[in-house]
C-alpha cells in the first residue's frame, strides 16, 4: 500500500525547512527555483523568534508564468493592510537561470527545495552548487531532493527493476541517500562549509506490515559555512544573461506612535481582560497572540519585562516545568 503522509509531504519538508531557518536566525533568505512561491508564502507568516524575523524574501526561477502565480500569491492582500505587521518585510521575485547569481543581493540563507532533480545532474548541478554555495556564500544553504531509496515503497514505480520509474515525469534522476550524502560531502569540502543529512518524511498514517524502512521520503542537506565571508561576484558566470527583476513590493508595517504610561497600562489591562479566564489570569503567550499587543512591544522580551515592572497591576503565578509558560493575574 502506498505510504500516506500526515501532515501531506509537502507540509512536512516545508516544517522543516522553516524550523531550520529559524535555528539560524535567517532573516534575509532566498528560494532557488521558487516556482509558484509555496516556500515563499510560508515564510510570509512571522516566525516564532521575534528577536531575528525574516524581514528580506528573494525567489528566483526560469518559469515566467509560475513567477506570476508567486507575484499573485505573494501580494499583500486586504488582510495585510488591516492586520499590520510588526516588523518590515519585502519580496523580490526575479526571473532568470538560477546558475547565474542575482546581482546586489547577499541572502544569509538559501533554500533550494525539490529543485535539482529537474536539473542535468552533470552539467547544471554542479553550476548550481557553485552558485550558492561558491557566489552568495550564505551562512545557511539548504537543500532538498527525493531519497530514490524510498521509492521501493512506492509500488506503481517498480523500484529496482528494468522498469522502474522516477517519481515524476520531469526528473532527470533520484539520488540514493548513500548519491545524495556524496555530493554534499564533496560540495562542503570544495566551498568550505560543514554539512548534515537529514531525513523528512517519517509521518505516515497506513505504514503497513510490508512497508520498508529507506529514510526519508525525502532527503535534506543542510550546509553551514565555517568562515565569515559573502557574496563572491568573481564566481559568477559572466556570459549567461543576469536574472532580471521580475517584481517587487513590501508589506504594511505598524508604524504608530506606542502608547506609554497610563495609557498603555490600560490598553494591555484590556486586552488581558479579553483573554483570561474567571479568576482573572491570563498566560503571557495568549496576550501576545493579541496583535495589538504585538505592535505596542515589538518583542515578546520587552512584554515580559513591562509586565514584570506592574507589580501593582499585575501578580506574577508559579511557572509550571510542564508548560514553561508564565501567567499572571489582574489585580
């Protein structure tokens, strides 16, 4: 039986991918082979470390018509201009040969995801790695490809015999985890950056008695670089056509004046209200999902240490092991 992923495959890598952003502190990141901007809109949403946002998306791809689909999917919408952000975000999208590095940008990660299996293994690969691991030199590079091994699982493409298949029509191949780890060994060596092998893909719902452990549905290669150092204009290939700016924007931001004093003591006195329960407490991590709130502190840090500053306001509780959460009762 066909494995079924739960969350769906392409949830799980995305999850993934993100959380190692956030690890990193990524705050400028730019998505190789971006196509319809799935990744992209993921990383739209605020990240759980509010100290280092993502404040600079980048995609690029060879496919116009997908660049619209992400242009589309990226714009701010109505919810966006009502909702305001607490930090500044901008996207730039550009169409062009992801080989040939985009000029005036120095992304601190990349994310190259489900891309260089559509890719010539001998000739673009190689281009490829060299762009963003040799030109851009981010700290953070990660990558992505389908583990072959794992297609033994998958009885419709008959992995391991004469008639096997790849997963999609439009795979120039599938590297086995022993190919994948290769190329990433070599790759790290070359551009001096440290590398580790990941799995993803390991939640299923119907795994049955003949299913065959192989890894990951998926295989991630996740490069740090060991010096200091960026963008290396003198790697990049002078006779390909740049990558050219197909679209631009940035997202509304709060830019309010913040409340002080008394009136800011009884803005969060009002919103604590709204959210605790009947012996008037209230945890910290619901009065921070308030967006209001959001945008009077900025960072959950500076929300601490005000509410810590109201003594006579607010009464700090015990905080649980379990739930590590603080709460507070109004007073």
């Amino acid at each position: 039986m066909t494995p079924y992923f739960w969350p769906a495959m392409w949830e799980q890598r995305r999850i993934c991918i993100a959380q190692t952003l956030y690890q990193h502190r990524a705050q400028k990141v730019l998505d190789v082979g971006c196509g319809e901007g799935n990744m992209l809109a993921f990383l739209v949403a605020p990240g759980p470390n509010d100290e280092h946002p993502v404040e600079q998306l980048y995609g690029i791809d060879i496919d116009a018509d997908a660049l619209a689909v992400a242009r589309d999917r990226l714009l701010p919408d109505e919810a966006d201009r009502r909702d305001l952000r607490v930090d500044p975000l901008s996207v730039r999208l550009f169409h062009g040969n992801a080989t040939v590095p985009i000029c005036g940008i120095s992304p601190d990660a990349v994310v190259c995801s489900e891309v260089i299996e559509h890719i010539s293994e001998t000739e673009e690969v190689p281009a490829l790695t060299r762009a963003i691991l040799g030109s851009y030199r981010p700290h953070l590079a990660v990558f992505t490809t389908p583990n072959a091994e794992f297609n033994v699982n998958f009885p419709a493409l008959a992995y391991g015999t004469p008639s096997a298949q790849l997963r999609h029509s439009d795979h120039k191949f599938e590297w086995t985890r022993e190919q994948f780890g290769k190329w990433a060994a070599q790759a790290a060596s070359t551009f001096g950056y440290t590398v580790e092998l990941r799995g993803i893909g390991f939640s299923m719902r119907n795994a049955t008695d003949d299913f065959k452990p192989s890894g990951g549905c998926s295989q991630m290669a996740v490069f740090v670089r060991k010096e200091p150092g960026g963008l290396d204009p003198t790697s990049s290939t002078a006779s390909e056509e740049m990558p050219r700016l197909f679209a631009q924007f940035e997202y509304p931001v709060y830019l309010l004046p913040v409340l002080e004093g008394q009136d800011l003591l009884t803005f969060v006195q009002t919103a604590a209200r709204s959210i605790c329960d009947n012996q008037r407490v209230f945890q910290v991590a619901a009065l921070w999902d308030v967006l209001e709130v959001k945008q009077q502190f900025k960072r959950l840090q500076a929300l601490h240490c005000w509410l810590e500053a109201c003594a006579c306001a607010f009464a700090p509780l015990s905080v649980t092991t379990a739930s590590k959460d603080h709460a507070y009762q109004l007073i």
